[in-house]
C-alpha cells in the first residue's frame, strides 16, 4: 500500500473521514554545529573503482567515528512508473535489515554523529515540476521518521541540476521540511555537495539551489573533483590553477579564498558553511585526489591564518576509504586518518612511516623453472634508506606442481616500524600456459576482467562491452598490464 502523503493524513485526521494508523520512528535528531568530516555511505555493494579498485559495503557502525556526518546515498526515483516523487529503498544485497538499518543510525545519532540522506547522484534521474513542492517534503519527512535521518544532502549531478523545475521545487520542499521540524524544536540539516564549476556566476547551475535555501543551509561541500581542467585564474602572477595542477596548496587555497569572499568569478559561500570536498583515494574520482595531505594542511592554515577557517572535509566515500585497489591492497582508511583528527583537533596526524615494499606482483612461472621470490623485490624506511636484506618471506612455491601459491613479505625497520604485503605466484604448464580468454566485442566485462588482445594481457577497470582494448586511452576503462604470456 502506498502512504499517504502527510498532508492527506493530516486532512483525513481533521475531518474524521478515516481511520489511519502511523507508526513513525522516534527521531531526536543530530545537527553538527562545529567542525565537520563528512563521508558518503554506498546503499549498494562491490563499487567498482576508477584504476580497477573495489569499495565493499558495509554497516554504517563500521564507519570509522572521525566521520561525524554519513551520507547515505541515495534518494532518487527507482521507477518511473510508481511516480516522479523520489525515494529511498534500502538495498537488500547489503544484508541489512530494516530495523537493523535504522538500529545503526540510532548508533551513530547516540556517539553524537549526524546521518543524512543523499539525493540524487551521478546516474539518479530527478525531474520535479511545479506542484510538487508538498508531494516531496512530505516524502522526505516521511522517510526521515521512519529511519531517523538526520537531513538531507542535495547531490543533484548532470542533467538532473537544472532537469524541469528542480531549482525551484526542491528549496521549496526543503523549506517546508525545515520548517516542520524547526516547529518541534529540531534542526534538519540541509548540506550540498555541488561540483564546483557550477558556482561560478558565469555558468552557476548550483547558484538557485543556494539562493533558494539561503540561511536555512548547514553548509555546502563541494566536489573539487572529477572536472577534468576547470579550476580558478589568480592575479599577480599566479596565473591558472586546476585540481590537476601539481601546484596543489596554491589550488586548496586560491579556490577556498574565492568563495569564501565571492571573489575570480566565483559565488559566496562563507568561511564557516563551506566544506573541501576531495575523494578518498585515486579509485573514488577520476582526479581531483590529494596525493600528499601536508598539501591541505598548509592551505587550511593559510585560510585559518587571514580569520576564515573552512568548516571541514568531504569525501567520496566512506566505502573507499575501507576499500582496496586494484592489487587486492587495502585503502587502510587512510583518509579518515589523513584529515580526522586534523579537522577535529586542528593538529596533523602523526605520518605513516611504515617501510614500503617494491617489485611485489603477481607472477606466473613455468612448471618446472627456476623461481627467487626475492628477485627485484626491495625496501626501504620512511626516509628512503634501503632495508631490503631485512625481507623475510613466509609461504612456499613449488615449481615442479601446478597450481597457486601464496606469499608474504614481511620487514622492520631500526625504528621497528613494520610491513607486510602478499603476494600471488601461478605456476603453470608450458604446454597449457595460463591465460586470459581474448577479448570478445560481443561480451560483457566487470571490473578486474582480464583478456588478451594484439598480443597484450589487459584488466578491465569497471563495467564494460563493445570497447576494444589499446582504444580507450589512459584513463579508460582498459589497462594494459604488459605483453601476453601466451597466444
């Protein structure tokens, strides 16, 4: 059955024409008023990553606890059929069940953590029209009593930004959202995540979506990320700077400058609502990744230091964070332990100086051949001193019988920081070596795929089919990984 708008329940409550039941969850409600680390959470699983990485799913009680808002994502309209009203639906493949579901956002509300729904995405369709400002404030409502959402993050992309009357119909909606619960006492925190480039005021897609809701947002987290050259151009000799640039302090800071003071053709977003959003890892984004995080410390201080400190940092994803690349090498959370304590504590972290292992890769060996696990494998410390004689390697490979072996590098520094890494080897028979199928235009391949084509062995990097490998450049979707080891 489906149910009934909020307005209709209210009406048929009023004129005593019907009898309705409503069971709603108690919400409290969490709002963040200081600082911010903002992750978004993938309502499916087995994400497929730009350099061939996999982001698995998980509880939300797994999410690390420096994140103090959680994105779940997304709202959007999964059939068209049943309305153009968006709607959440909770993917089963995760393994949550509902209640669990809502168990867990009770368990982030508790440690004093907001979790917000995320609307719309990359892929998600969203076209309201005039007249359905009510229709969807009272889905959201609805939706945010039921599991104990905390707000609600625009993340309209592409086409859906400016799709029929989206700018206009969702500040509407959301004003009215914000004002019900505003009447019970509670802040419904309202955040967007727009991809930078549309808050300039020559091409500002976002600019009616911040002007609709001005002074109802919490803050807005845009994506620095993704958009290929766009970036910002600086007098006095500083000249042009892009996500790309290898000049990234210059970018962090310059671009934060311009929209905190409405400045190089950008719109006002204010010091303490905006947000730096940047992707976890070179799996979350195509680019726009913060290769070396001493470079936003410096640029945050920078802005600290003129009187305008920036209210935190975004990421795309959680799942990233916690996911692994293409080598099967976990992310290790790196990025919560990046920027976390930073942005809650205002001091850097101590760095990682675990050693860091070299020459480590999948190999295959021919039955019967000679095979040094410690050929062209090294080491070395965090300040780059050769430690390789201190390897040692656990696990056997046995040349003379087919089949897999695993390996485990493991080494320790003088100052006893230690590492381990593991390693595949397949031996195989010389008469039937082992090989990937060649590439076939007419099926389908998912992330981590390998085929052989022209004499070449290559990995797939996410869904694919009809797309010939060696055409699709360096970051399309296939990767070479070196000549084939058969025909």
């Amino acid at each position: 059955m489906k149910p009934l708008p909020l307005t209709l329940l209210t009406s048929a409550l009023l004129m005593g024409s019907a009898t309705v039941s409503i069971s709603a969850h108690a919400n409290e409600m969490v709002a963040q008023s200081g600082n911010v680390v903002v992750g978004y959470w993938h309502n499916w699983c087995d994400g497929a990553g730009y350099r061939g990485g996999n982001a698995p799913c998980v509880d939300l009680t797994e999410v690390h606890p420096d994140y103090n808002v959680v994105n779940v994502s997304f709202m959007k309209v999964y059939n068209l059929n049943a309305g153009r009203i968006p709607t959440f639906e909770l993917d089963p493949n995760i393994g949550l069940t509902e209640s669990a579901f809502i168990d867990q956002i009770n368990t982030l509300n508790s440690q004093g953590r907001s979790v917000l729904l995320a609307l719309g995405g990359a892929d998600a369709h969203v076209e309201l029209k005039a007249g359905d400002e009510q229709a969807f404030a009272d889905e959201v409502i609805r939706l945010t009593d039921k599991y104990g959402f905390d707000g609600l993050d625009i993340d309209l992309e592409q086409t859906a930004i400016t799709a029929a009357d989206n700018q206009t119909v969702i500040p509407a909606a959301l004003r009215l959202v914000k004002d019900h619960y505003r009447a019970q006492g509670k802040n419904f925190m309202i955040t967007m995540a727009p991809e930078f480039p549309y808050l300039t005021i020559a091409n500002g897609k976002y600019l009616p979506y911040l002007e609709g809701l001005a002074g109802d947002y919490d803050f807005i987290n845009p994506q620095f990320y993704n958009q290929g050259g766009d970036g910002v151009y600086v007098d006095g000799g500083v000249g042009w700077l892009s996500q790309n640039d290898a000049r990234k302090e210059e970018f962090i800071y310059y671009i934060s400058d311009s929209l905190i003071n409405g400045t190089r053709g950008y719109t006002t977003i204010t010091h303490d609502k905006l947000v730096f959003g940047i992707p976890a890892n070179i799996d979350g984004a195509n680019n726009g990744f913060v290769e070396d995080p001493n470079t936003l410390y410096a640029a945050f201080d920078r802005l600290k230091a003129q009187g305008q400190p920036l209210r935190g940092v975004m990421t795309w994803s959680v799942n990233w964070d916690m996911g692994k690349n293409s080598a099967g090498q976990a992310y290790n959370e790196k990025f919560i332990k990046d920027y976390g304590s930073y942005i809650h504590n205002q001091q850097p972290p101590e760095p990682d100086k675990s050693p860091v292992f070299t020459g480590i890769a999948d190999t295959q060996v021919v039955r019967g051949t000679a095979f040094d696990p410690m050929t062209g494998i090294t080491a070395a410390d965090y300040n780059g001193n050769d430690i390789s004689a201190g390897i040692q390697v656990t696990g056997n490979v046995d040349t003379n019988i087919v089949g897999d072996y695993a390996l485990t590098y493991s080494v320790t520094d003088n100052a006893g920081n230690s590492a381990n890494q593991a390693r595949k080897v397949t031996v195989y028979d010389d008469s039937q070596p082992v090989c990937p199928n060649a590439w076939d235009s007419a099926a389908t391949y998912v992330a981590n795929d390998e085929v052989t084509h022209n004499g070449k062995l290559w990995r797939a990097k996410w869904w694919t089919k009809g797309e010939e490998p060696g055409t699709t450049g360096q970051w399309g979707v296939w990767e070479e990984k070196g000549p084939a080891s058969c025909q």
